[in-house]
C-alpha cells in the first residue's frame, strides 16, 4: 500500500466542503491533482469513498465508515509532531540521571531547582547511590548522565570534571587541632582519627594517595556512611578527613573544617556519559545547568573553607 497523509487529507477536505473546488483551494493544489490524490486513496482501499454526479459530491457507504478514521490519523500525526518538537524545543520530555550521595545531599537539588526553573514540564528521574553504581547505570543505558567521582573510569564512559573535592580536616571545634593551622597528615597521628569503612571509595583513595603516611590515620571508630561519620565527630569522639562537599552534609553540627596537606588529596567530581552517544535535548540541557552549579559551586566552597580557617 502506498497511501500517503497527503490522500488522506485530500479525502476529508472534500468529505467537508462537499466540493472538489473548495477542497482543492483549502488544500492549495489543483483540482486535478486532488483527484488524482483520491483515486489513488480509493485504489488503495479498493473501495469508493465518493460518489461524484455531474452536481455534486457525496461521501459513499464505504466514505462515511473510513472518515471518523482517516480525521483520528491526521490528528494522531499532528499531535505527534507537535510531541516531537515540544521534546525538541525542551518543552517536554523525560531526562534520566545518577549521582552519588555526596553530590545528592548537597548540590543535587540546587541543580534540580535552576534545571525546572527553565523546563518546568519536563520530568526527571533521579537514582541515588555509589559513584560506581551511578556510572553503572549510565553503562547499562539506565540513566543518560551522571554526576559523580570517576575513579579508574571505563573505557565506554566519557567524563568531564567540574569539582575537584579537596579532602579536608573536620573535627569538633573545641578540639585542639581546629586552632592549628598548616596541618600535616602527621598531625593527624596522636588523635583518634574516625575512619570510613575498609574497602569503601574514601578509604581506598586516602590509601592510594597517601602511601606510608596512611599509618598516622589510627583510631578505634569505624563508620560504613559520611552521615554517621560526621555526627561522630559533632560529639568530639575524634577527627576524620572528608572531602569539601562532605563537610555540606551536616551544617548543623559545630564542626571545623581545615585545609591538610603533605600530600593534597581531592577526588574529581563531574557529568559521566555514555562515550559517543548524544544526549536528548531534555539531557543536554540537564548537562549544561550541572556545568554552571558545579563551577560556581566550587569556587563557593573554597570561599567558604578559607573562612573557617
């Protein structure tokens, strides 16, 4: 079958205006050419859709069956164009997207806010977990994107940093180190330092970047969530590094946070896709307000940090 929505339009414009001429004008085209479309549609169909005399046109048996049809397609195909480019124009749509909890508790909402502040009706997805099982999800074409640490990456994933997390001293602000400054890891060593769990992304990085001077991190609490951490250290049962952000999760508690280096360490935070597969315009536009947060929201931090020093 060869039908095209040209034959269809052709048959209700003159099932309408009860004339070829009139239909032929509303359509812009000849009247021969709107015959030509309809003979076509009827060959199709193998059934007559009109009865022409040499006074008028009616619409057949066959004609008034197929009409309330043919008007429910072209107005199927309109709403679906209008659809397409509502999604196009992002005004509508679904975006997918993955984060750590770090980046969740923190800056996640303050991304979702300005992205609906701009496309109020599109509908976003949000999963909560690891940074591993965030770019797992872009991996298994469950999420579009994702904010979240790299790591070691995968070769499928393309990421693009925006924070680099730098890990801080937090401690109770009565503690004797929140009156120190240039701390060292050393420092670190004479005081119960509160530790995430073995295995976890924290502790494994701080093993990596530290080398020998992972010794100095000793102590007797050990946590499985930052929440717990944090709070621990709001009761001044010891101190703990965390990155920047971290210290965010719990501005209730009367705690310090306080540059140490000797080495530095910070992880990279930024927007995980899948390698060389193209956003939806919804996505995109998702992409490009996490770019704007995280930049701000890095130089914010820093301000903020050089405060409490």
């Amino acid at each position: 079958m060869r039908t095209k929505l040209d034959d269809i339009q052709a048959f209700i414009a003159v099932a309408e205006f009860g004339s070829f001429a009139r239909a032929a004008e509303e359509l812009n085209i000849t009247q021969s050419a709107l015959s030509r479309r309809i003979k076509k549609l009827e060959e199709d169909l193998g059934a007559r859709l009109l009865d022409r005399t040499t006074r008028r046109v009616s619409v057949s048996l066959v004609g008034e069956e197929f009409l309330p049809e043919a008007i429910r397609i072209v107005d199927e195909f309109k709403q679906s164009l209008t659809d397409i480019r509502d999604l196009v124009q992002i005004r509508t749509g679904t975006v997918a997207m993955s984060s750590n909890m770090t980046v969740a508790d923190t800056l996640l909402p303050k991304i979702i806010a300005e992205f609906k502040a701009e496309n109020p009706r599109v509908r976003v997805r949000l999963t909560e977990s690891s940074s591993p099982a965030a770019l797992e999800r872009v991996l298994q074409r469950k999420s579009e994107l994702a904010l979240a640490q790299f790591g070691e990456g995968h070769p499928e994933l393309a990421f693009e940093p925006l924070f680099e997390d730098r890990f801080v001293l937090i401690c109770h602000r009565d503690h004797p180190l929140a009156r120190q400054s240039d701390l060292t890891w050393e420092d670190l060593g004479p005081h119960n330092f509160i530790r995430m769990r073995a295995g976890s992304g924290t502790t494994n990085l701080l093993e990596r970047s530290l080398g020998d001077n992972i010794r100095y991190l000793s102590g007797d609490i050990e946590v499985g969530h930052f929440n717990a951490l944090l709070a621990f250290v709001g009761q001044n049962l010891g101190v703990s590094a965390v990155p920047t952000l971290v210290r965010l999760k719990r501005t209730d508690l009367n705690l310090v946070a306080k540059p140490i280096g000797n080495p530095d360490v910070s992880r990279s935070l930024g927007i995980v896709t899948y390698r060389g597969r193209s956003l939806s315009p919804a996505g995109e536009a998702l992409r490009k307000t996490c770019r704007q947060v995280l930049k701000r929201s890095a130089a914010t931090t820093l301000k903020d940090l050089a405060r409490e020093i």
